[in-house]
C-alpha cells in the first residue's frame, strides 16, 4: 500500500501518520521529519535545508525529491509506504507519479485532511514548536493554499485523492481516515 497523506500545518497529519503507519505495518516516510534530523545532525542536506524551514519555506522541489528518490531505492519502503508532507506542490506530485510509474508502483490513494483555518491557528500557536511562531504560521498557510491545493486538484483529478473531515477526536479521526481507505480501524477486523 502507497499512501499520500496530506494537510495543512496543525491538521494532525504527524499524529494520523504514525496511527497509519502502526496500524498497516506501513513505512512513515515524513520529510520534514527527515530534513529536521539533517539539520540536526549538521549534515549537508541539514545546512541546505536549514534557512528554508527556518523562515518556513519549502525546500526547492528538486532536493526534496532527491531525499525522496533515495528512500524508494528501498524495495520495502516502496512496497508499503506513507508519505507524509510530500508530495507538497504540484510539480513534486507530478514527478513522483513518474518516479513511482518507472518502478511499477503506483499510488492508491492520496488522503487530505480537512481543518478551517481559524482551528489550525488556535492549534498551532499552543504547539511550541520551534518552527511554530506567529510569522512562521501564517507563511505556512498561505503556502499551503498556494502550492498544495493545486496538488490535491492534481490528485482528484487523477483519481485517488479522499478528504477527510479531521475536526474532532483523534480516534474519531482516526477512524474516518481508515473508512476513507476501505479498512477498519481495529487490527482485530482483519482476516
Ligand atoms: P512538516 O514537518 O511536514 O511540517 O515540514 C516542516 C518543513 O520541512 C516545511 O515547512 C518545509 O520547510 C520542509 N518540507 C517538508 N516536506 C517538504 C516538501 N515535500 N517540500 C518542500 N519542503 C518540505
């Protein structure tokens, strides 16, 4: 299974990742997690990536998908995977719709998270993440109308986009995101 989760900053898309992940035996592949490490660890991909998540830019399309090329080497991570905060503009998810064709594994779905943005305010500006000041915020969100709608446009039109309503409880959440995939959330569900 290869999913595409997607959602603004402060939709809960880390947290109904790692649910996913867990619950599927799914590879979570998040890329701002991945570029957070670098910078950490000061390695080169760190200090290129670096002065964008600072400010709260994407990271240019062609190194993302370079730190994403990489990982699909990996034949288990392309048979069961879950990006999360990538694909994030349409020319990435053009590009990763060929990347993923040339090895024979196409998407299943593309899932996108639905939260208004006077929630995501409230809930970013109380997450305290380095990253999460009153500027940074607002940037990420008009990025996000700019360059990730066109994207999940993209995705309807190819046919596997499923919004999903996550306002509410995480487990309720949780729940609409599986019954967007056509699985149950309870492991004991399966056959
Ligand atoms: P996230 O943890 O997904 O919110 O990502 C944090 C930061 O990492 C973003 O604000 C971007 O600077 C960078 N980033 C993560 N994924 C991507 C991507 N697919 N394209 C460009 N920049 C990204």
């Amino acid at each position: 299974m290869r999913i595409v989760f997607i959602g603004p900053p402060g939709a809960g898309k880390g947290t109904q990742a790692v649910r996913l992940a867990e619950r599927f035996g799914l590879f979570h592949l998040s890329t701002g997690e991945v570029l957070r490490q670098a910078r950490a660890a000061g390695d080169e991909i760190g200090k290129l990536a670096g002065s964008y998540l600072d400010q709260g830019h994407l990271v240019p399309d062609d190194f993302v998908l370079r730190v994403v090329s990489e990982r699909l080497e990996d034949r288990e991570c392309l048979a069961e995977c879950l990006f999360d905060g990538f694909p994030r503009t349409l020319r990435q998810a053009e590009k990763f719709d060929q990347l993923l064709a040339e090895r024979g594994a196409p998407l299943q779905a593309a899932v996108e998270l639905i939260v208004p943005e006077e929630e995501l305010i409230r809930r970013l500006s109380s997450r305290g993440r380095a990253d999460d000041t009153a500027e940074t915020i607002r940037e990420r969100l008009r990025l996000y109308e700019e360059l990730t709608v066109p994207m999940s446009d993209y995705y309807q039109e190819t046919g596997v986009l499923q919004r999903v309503d996550a306002v509410g409880d995480p487990d309720e959440v949780f729940a609409r995101v599986c019954g967007a995939l056509g699985r149950s959330p309870d492991a004991e569900d399966d056959v």
